[in-house]
C-alpha cells in the first residue's frame, strides 16, 4: 500500500473514532489526532524510508489507542457504531461468512421491500476427504453502506411478508434459517397486510417453524427485530444492541417532548444507560445465547478475521440446535461443548452435524423452542406469594392437568368417537327411512316434516326473533355504572357537526346509554369496568395469579415511583386482569389489559399473567377471551424484559390455538404496538368495539419516524377492518350477545361445550 493510502486510511478511522465518540472529544482522541497532524506536516520533508517507518509507528499507536477507546464505550457510542454507514452490512456478511449464495425476492432497489434482503446460501465442509454442502436459508435486514432506498434497515410489512415466505420455503425443504437484524425498528405503515398484523403472523409461524432457527442481532429495534428473531439460538455482537425502543424515543417519553422538539444529548445517552441495551446486558439477563467479540470499535467490511469467527460461530449454534434435538450425537455432542471462539484453529468446522432432521426431532425442536421462551424473563416480576402458597398452587396445577387430560382427551375422545359413530348410523337411518317411505307420502317432502313437527320447532324454525320481555326496564341497565353519570352537565358529541347530534345530558349518556351518542352511535370512552363488571360477570368470576405484580427488573430510576402511584389510584398491582367467568352459561377464561395502569403498557408480570391464562384455558378447555381496555404497547422501562414478552405470550396462545381452543380479541379504546403486534394480533377472531383506535404506532411516532403527515381517522376501527386486521366491529350494547353468539358459531371442536 503506497503513502497516500495509508495516510488516506489513517484519516477515515481518526473520523470514524470522532463519529462514534461525538461530542466527547479526551485525551486520547486528542493524541491520535495530534499525532496524525504531526506527520502530515512533517512528511514532505521525511525520506520514503522514514515516512513508511513512522507511519508503521503510527499505525501501530492507532492500533494500541483504539483498544483503549474501546473500552470506554458508552451504550449510546455503541449505538452510533451500529447505526455507522461503515458499519458492515448484511451484503459483507453474504461475501465474507458463506461460502455460495443466490439472491431471491429481488434484487437491490428492484424488490419489494430493498430492507429486507433474502438468499439461499451455503456452506463447504471438509470431513475428512469429503467436501459436504450444507445449505441455509438467510434473511435479514439489509440498511447497506449509504444506500438511501434500503430506508435504514426498516422493514415495511410486506418486507417482513417476503421473510415469512422465506421461512415456509426453507421449512418445505429442511434447511436451517440463519436471521440477521440490522434494524432500528420496523416502518410503522398500517397499508395491508398492515405492519402490526405481519410482525404478529410472523412471530405465529415462527413459533411453530420445524427447523433450525439462529439469530444474529447487531441493531435489534423493539418489534421490528422481533418479527424474524424469534430463534432457537440469538447471537449477539459485542458492539450490537437490542432494545425495546430506541434510546431517543425514550428520551422523547421520560421527556414529555411534543412533536418536533428533539431531547438533549444527555438525556438520550442516560435512557441508553438504563435501558441495558448491551450485548453484556442482554446476556446477563438471558435474552442471547452467546455474544460475538468484535474487533476494537465494531467490525467492519475489511475485518477478516472477524468473519471467520462469525463462520464459525454460525456453524457452532447451528450444530448445537440439531445436537440438542437428534440422536446419535454423543461424541460429536460432547466436542461441541467447546466454544467456537476458542476453536480459533477451525477445528470447530470439523464437528459436522447433519442439519436435516426426521420428524420426531422436528417436534422435540418445536417444544423446546417454546420451554425456552417460557423461561425467560421469569425473574422480572413480582410474586410476594410464601414459597408454601407457590407449591400448592402448582400442585393445583398438576391435579388440574390430570383431571382434565382424563375427563377431556381420554374420557372425551371416546366419548366423541362414539357421538360421531351414532351421528353417522342416525343420519344413515333418517335417509333410509324417507327413502323407504316416499311411495307412501306423496311429494311433500321436507314441509310435511315440518308440519309434523312440535308447535315449538315450527315456531323457532318460521318466526322472526323478539327481545325478551325485559329488554327495556324501567330501571337501570346495567349493574355497573360509571361515576361520570352523577355528573351534572351536558356533553357534545365529536359528530355534531357533521351528523348534527344534540348535547347528551351526563346521567343519560354514562349510564342508560352507556357512553353511546343516541344519535350517531359515536362510541365514549368507558371505564374498563364497564365491561367486566356488565359483560363479564366479573362480580362473581374468579380471579387468578392476582398477586404477580410489576416491577421494576432493570432499576430504572423513577418507574418503582409511577408504578406505586399506578397501584395506588387503580387497586391493581398490573395492567393484567386474569379471571375464569361465565357468559350465559358457557365458561371461558379472559385476560384484560386495562388502560388505567401505567397506559396498559405490557411487561414481565402482564406477559406472565397472560400466558397463565392461555395455559389455563388450553388445561381447562375452555374458550380465551383478550379484551384490551387499551395498552400504549410494551413498557419501556423494563427494556427488553418488556420486549421479550412479544414472543413468549405469542407461542402461548399458538399452543392454546393447536390444541383446539378459542381465542378471541376484543379491542376497546386505543390499542398500538408490541401487544397488537403480536400476541394480540395472532387470533384468527379480532374484533373492536365501535371509535376504537388499533395500529402499530400512534400518529405522533409514524410522523416523526416518516416525516409524513397522518391523515385524520388513519387507525379508526374501520380502517382496521377494511385492511383485514380485525374482522368485525361491535357496538356496546351488544357487546354480551355477541361475544356469546362468537363462543357458539367459532372456533375448534376441542372445548367442552362443542
């Protein structure tokens, strides 16, 4: 390499080093700069043998100061390195760490979404004498190195939909599916499919994929990292991070900011701190398997040997995944115990693993992948319960089990074998019988049948329904009523301009009405207690898992202050409410997230309440309802605790949903982000009752993400409906029929009533 050269390299890492530091410019910033000065003044004057002698000096001191750098990184400085157009890309990672590779879905700005990239690549092993060809399937995120149409790595949702083609593909032909986030958070466009619905249809196959899954985050942004990182294995790069939101859409929340300001420097890098956003963060608290060394400041594309490692790492995960789940591994099991970056002579390589699997591995791969996630983040709640109360709640749990995997699969089974049988020999014998019989009846056919019939059976069969005799008393409603009816004074209806509706007196509008304009329909908002207590019978039902409460797992300075506050103006220790109730007759267990509880923010001890009671229901075999009073999405504060829960509750309801249950999701009020984008908008039955809001992100975040304006009504209810998120508005009133019409006509046959 000539002078200018390397003075030309020289010159790009001391601006490298000053972006990642910013505006923190010490000491040794201030010598790698001084002395890079020095030389260029000195070179004209210096022989070519003394200018390579002292620029080798130089290089060296580059090299020795730069280590030092690295290890005073601050989380945000790790957050510059990431986001860094220098920053290698998932193109390096395709040249460098494969062996082969095909591009699919496109190519460059030529495909559907360019953040999104997808191909088929493989690996050449050497065992032995024999060169083997394994191949995988990558995808990731792609933000490429100033390639202003790649959007940043921010995936749209038909992005994250050419991903799950690319799972499905690789499930059909048994390859492992290696997944790389490079992604500040998914772009919050709600166009169809809508990017909540996706994420959540992503994490749902996901939970079921039949193949090895590895990950491999180095920007790792809330749901948009969720929505191809749900993994058998998650690497993690050591200058990486991995958050529930970005550190300045936190700052912009702990600040108050309203649209337009930007929060200052300070604030930004003390939400990173507290938010534990590092690779050692992570995985001290069990959120990644391993984390990757990179060089000195973060890798970048001329770092080979960094890519070797990453070669080997790969191969090391993917191996563990199959060893875990195949048989006739135990020598080779036992040498992968070996870390692969301490195989640094590339025997990790020579430990070959055959990566397709039969389809009993298939399923221990599937279990374990959910014991896995259920693990985690178990230590992030609250349970003040004695260690004595614990013990006899699991064993409630175990005699449960029992009782009902004998009364419902093996009593039940044979029960609806033998129903099916008689059903079968009953329908034979009623044709039969008006074959035999037609000569002797005439052509009457199926009216004489009914003429024949029961008074009764005609009457239900030929009339028009009627309310019941008490379907407007003279008394009130309902039996909970909201305390703004004892307020004296009128309200105006948001659609009195347009569908000129007259002032709604308060007892009226809050209790008889119960928050419905008389004229237009235009739907108040109620308390949650509305619903549960005029709905759900919530008076007699019965609660569960009441005492796990939120907490706050990562110290964040100032949450256990709102969250005692929270406890104490609403009585409740979460946002979760779990109970077993009765709706005309028929059992069901719902979860409601309520919106007076910290915005209905959803942590640790919400998704832990959550999956109890998806597990309750698939134990009980009973239907489960999810209302949602309304949640701002996952609680920031508990970082990727908050985050982790995305995956955990969606493999819980996916379990609930193959066993046969019925999940249900009603939405009220305004629902957005981490919870719709997942465990929520997973149900094949979503519905939301009248002026309720439902998206991925609030107007204010799409705005200042995409500098685009919103328009009015963007995440209305029927907006929602007509992109297929949600499959049905209700109105209030009718909200008890028609939950009970959705438990009789919906759903799988394995419930007890069905």
């Amino acid at each position: 390499m000539d002078t200018e050269k390397r003075v030309a390299a020289l010159r790009d890492r001391l601006t490298y080093v000053r972006d990642i530091f910013g505006d923190r410019e010490n000491d040794t910033i201030r010598m790698l700069r001084s002395k890079l000065a020095e030389f260029l003044e000195a070179e004209p004057s210096l022989p070519r043998e003394e200018q390579w002698a002292r620029l080798s000096q130089l290089e060296e001191l580059f090299d020795l100061l730069e280590h030092r750098l690295d290890a005073e990184l601050s989380p945000m400085d790790r957050v510059r390195i990431v986001r860094h157009p220098q920053r290698f890309c998932l193109k390096d990672v395709l040249e460098n760490v494969y062996d082969n590779y095909s591009e699919i879905g496109g190519q460059g700005e030529h495909s559907i979404d360019p953040a999104m990239l997808i191909a088929r690549a493989t690996f050449l092993r050497r065992v032995g004498r024999k060169v083997i060809d394994q191949p995988v399937m990558v995808i990731g995120h792609e933000k490429g190195h100033g390639e202003e149409f790649r959007n940043g790595g921010s995936a749209k949702p038909w992005g994250n939909a050419k991903a799950l083609q690319a799972m499905r593909v690789a499930e059909t032909e048994n390859i492992p599916i290696h997944a790389w986030v490079f992604t500040p958070g998914a772009y919050p466009l709600e166009d169809y499919p809508g990017a909540a619905q996706q994420i959540a249809r992503n994490l749902y196959e996901m939970a079921g994929l039949r193949v090895p899954v590895v990950a491999v985050i180095s920007e790792g942004g809330s749901g948009g990292a969720e929505a191809i990182a749900l993994a058998d294995k998650r690497l993690m790069l050591s200058h990486g991070y991995y958050s529930v939101i970005s550190p300045e859409g936190a700052a912009a929340i702990e600040g108050g900011l309203r649209p337009g300001q930007r929060a200052g420097a300070e604030l930004v890098a003390q939400c990173a701190s507290q938010l534990k956003i590092t690779a050692r963060d992570n995985a001290s608290m069990g959120f990644v398997d391993r984390v990757i060394q990179e060089p000195p400041l973060g890798a970048r594309p001329d770092h080979a040997e960094f890519f070797r490692r990453l070669r080997r790492e790969l191969i090391h995960a993917t191996n563990e995944v199959v060893s875990q789940v195949s048989g006739m591994k135990f020598v080779r099991a036992l040498a992968l115990r070996r870390r692969a970056d301490e195989a640094s002579d590339g025997r990790e390589e020579s430990v070959y693993m055959r990566w397709d699997m039969g389809s009993r591995a298939k399923d221990r791969l599937v279990w374990r992948r959910a014991v896995r996630f259920r693990q985690m983040s178990r230590w992030a709640y609250r349970d003040p319960r004695s260690s004595v109360r614990r013990a006899y709640a699991a064993l409630q749990d175990i005699v449960w089990a029992g009782l009902t995997l004998f009364r419902h699969d093996f009593l039940g089974r044979r029960k609806r074998r033998v129903m099916e049988v008689m059903e079968d020999i009953a329908a034979e014998a009623h044709v039969l019988k008006r074959r035999l019989l037609r000569p002797f009846r005439g052509s009457g056919g199926d009216g004489e049948e009914l003429t024949e019939a029961a008074p009764e059976v005609r009457e239900m069969l030929t009339c028009l329904s009627r309310p019941g005799e008490d379907a407007c008393r003279s008394e009130t409603l309902w039996d909970w009523v909201s305390p703004r009816s004892r307020e004296d004074r009128t309200v105006t209806c948001p659609n009195a301009r347009t569908h000129g509706c007259p002032d709604l007196w308060a007892p009226d509008l809050f209790d008889e009405f119960a928050g419905v304009c008389s004229t237009c329909g235009h739907h108040f908002p109620m308390e949650h207690q509305w619903v549960l207590h005029n709905i759900l019978d919530f008076k007699s039902a019965y609660e569960f898992n009441a005492e796990l409460e939120a907490a706050n797992p990562l110290g964040y300075e100032g949450l256990d202050l709102k969250l005692a506050q929270a406890r104490k103006a609403t009585r409740l220790k979460s946002s979760c409410i779990t109970f077993e109730t009765t709706l005309e007759g028929l059992n069901l267990v719902v979860a409601a997230l309520v919106g007076s509880f910290r915005g209905g923010s959803v942590g640790a001890s919400e998704g832990e309440k959550f999956i109890r009671a998806a597990e309750r229901a698939r134990r009980m075999h009973l239907p489960f309802l999810a209302y949602v009073h309304g949640t701002a999405g996952i609680r920031i504060q508990e970082g990727v605790a908050g985050v982790i829960q995305m995956p955990r509750c969606t493999i819980a309801v996916r379990r609930y949903i193959e066993a046969g249950g019925l999940y249900l999701v009603l939405y009220d009020t305004n629902s957005y982000a981490g919870p719709v984008a997942s465990f929520l908008g997973c149900s094949p039955y979503q519905f939301s009752v009248r002026s309720a809001n439902v998206g991925f992100a609030g107007p204010g975040v799409i705005a200042e993400t995409t500098g685009m304006p919103v328009p009015p009504h963007y995440h209305s209810c029927w907006k929602a409906l007509s992109r297929g998120h949600i499959q049905g508005i209700w109105d209030r009133r009718d909200l008890r029929k028609n939950l009970h019409r959705a438990l009789l006509t919906m759903g799988g046959r394995n419930l007890y009533y069905r």
